[in-house]
C-alpha cells in the first residue's frame, strides 16, 4: 500500500480492499470518479449514505427542484 499526501486516517488499519476503478489516479477527474463509484458517508446514529455528488468551494447556491 502506497501513502496518500493529505490524508487522514483515525485507527488502526486491519486489512486492505480496493476495486481497481475506485482507485484514485492522480490523473482523472475526482467529480466522475466519486460519480462511478460512490463513496459511503457514516450518518449519526448508526446509519450510512452513497456520496455521489459533491462539490467544490467557495459554496454555491445549488437549486435542487
């Protein structure tokens, strides 16, 4: 395994799983990357959601309807 520049990780690392697509390249886009394959964001309590679209900063007003 290959360190990450500007990561964080809290706790111990107890095995490693990836599927090639979810792999970041330095080199392709974040946005479609996240898109294709969705990360998973922890929920308080005990519940959890697929990221599938974000956005940068500065905020945005995004219109939803």
């Amino acid at each position: 395994m290959t360190s990450v520049p500007s990561s964080l990780i809290i706790g111990r690392i107890v095995g490693v799983h990836v599927r090639p697509e979810a792999m970041r390249q330095s080199d392709a886009d974040d946005q479609e990357m996240i898109f294709e394959t969705p990360l998973l964001a922890y929920l308080h309590p005990g519940r959890f959601s697929p990221v599938k679209r974000t956005f940068s900063f500065p905020f945005v007003a995004v219109d939803e309807g």
